[in-house]
C-alpha cells in the first residue's frame, strides 16, 4: 500500500495482515503485534482489533482499524454490528 488513498479503494482486500494494518497506521510490526495481544487478552478492550483465523493466523478487518484509526475507538468484534455492504449482504 502506497498511500490511503490506495486504502480506500473498495476492491481491496477485507482483511489485513499485522503488517500492512501497521503500515496504515504508521506503526511499527512489531508494536503491532504487541497491539493485537493486548486486543486478545483484554477481551477486546483496548489495542488493535484483529480476528484468529487458526492456530497462529491474526488478520486485522479493514472497517475496523479504519474505525480505530479515525476516531480512536477499538471495536469489540465480538459484540460489532457487520458494516454495511460487508459480507453479511450476500446471499
């Protein structure tokens, strides 16, 4: 990803690995991972909201980090209405 721009474009993919969510948010991977620990531990509470997908598998859906990145709200997943046009309008 190049700029937010290329963020925005509505074909891109839903889900974001640790690093490219970093990336967006002008973070280190590292401190992204520690950010998605802290998400899973505190019960989605506080750091960056991500999704398991496996055993060691941690994507970061793009609704919410856009969410967290523009007001600074972490999204509890679990409890998250799906945004509109998400998967949940496909039949």
């Amino acid at each position: 990803m190049s700029s937010l721009g290329d963020f925005a474009e509505p074909f891109e993919h839903q889900l974001l690995t640790l690093g490219e969510a970093a990336q967006v948010l002008r973070i280190g991977r590292s401190l992204g991972y520690q950010l998605a620990h802290e998400y899973l531990n505190s019960g989605g509470t506080s750091g960056l909201p991500v999704v398991r997908l496996g055993e060691k598998c941690l994507r970061v859906p793009r609704w919410a980090l856009m969410e967290l990145a523009t007001t600074g709200r972490v999204v509890r997943l679990c409890d998250a209405e799906a945004p509109v046009g998400g998967a949940s309008d496909v039949r």
